[in-house]
C-alpha cells in the first residue's frame, strides 16, 4: 500500500461529518484497522447512528493521521500509538495551559 496523505478540512466546517467507509477512502486504510483503532481509543467516532454506522469528523482524521505517521515513522504497533498520542495530547495540553499563564503575567 503506498502512503497517501489524508485532506483535512477547515475547522470553519467541523461540522462535516464522514462514514467509516469516506474515512476509510481518505486515508486508505481498510475498516478493520479503523475498526481496532476505535477499539485501542486512539480515534474516537463522534457520533453513532441507529443503524450502527459510525461518523469522524475533521479532527478524527487529523488524529488518524498522526496515527499513520506514527506507524510508518516509528514502525510502532497500535498500543504503542495510542499510548504516544495520549502523551503528545498531554503536551498539547500543557502547553495550551503555558500560554494562558503567560498571558496572565504582567
């Protein structure tokens, strides 16, 4: 499988959701990987119809990105991806939580 890059769409349209099936197309990989994905918590689907068909928005397949780069980068296996983007969540968080102190100084 050649590597592909994923388009993200504007956060203006976070609102568009995608099927499992339109995920699965952009960042073409097959369903089970999405699937075990779900499964490991490094993706989650935002919302779940009656019919039991999963919808990602943008920031799911930003997420499925880092994923893949994970993956293909570091050659990691799907706990160790959920257990570094877990870590580089905290980060982020981290860092968002500097910027607001900063800004609280004088």
């Amino acid at each position: 499988m050649s590597k592909s890059e994923i388009v993200i769409i504007d956060s203006q349209h976070e609102h568009i959701l995608f099927t499992l099936e339109e995920v699965c197309e952009r960042c073409n990989v097959h369903t089970e990987m999405i699937i075990e994905m779900v499964e490991y918590g490094i993706v989650d689907p935002v919302e779940k119809s009656l019919l039991d068909i999963w919808y990602f928005n943008s920031q799911a397949l930003m997420r499925l990105q880092r994923a893949q780069r994970l993956m293909d980068g570091l050659k990691l296996n799907l706990s160790g991806v959920a257990f570094s983007l877990e870590l580089l969540d905290e980060i982020d968080g981290l860092q968002k939580h500097i910027v607001v102190l900063r800004n609280q100084l004088p």
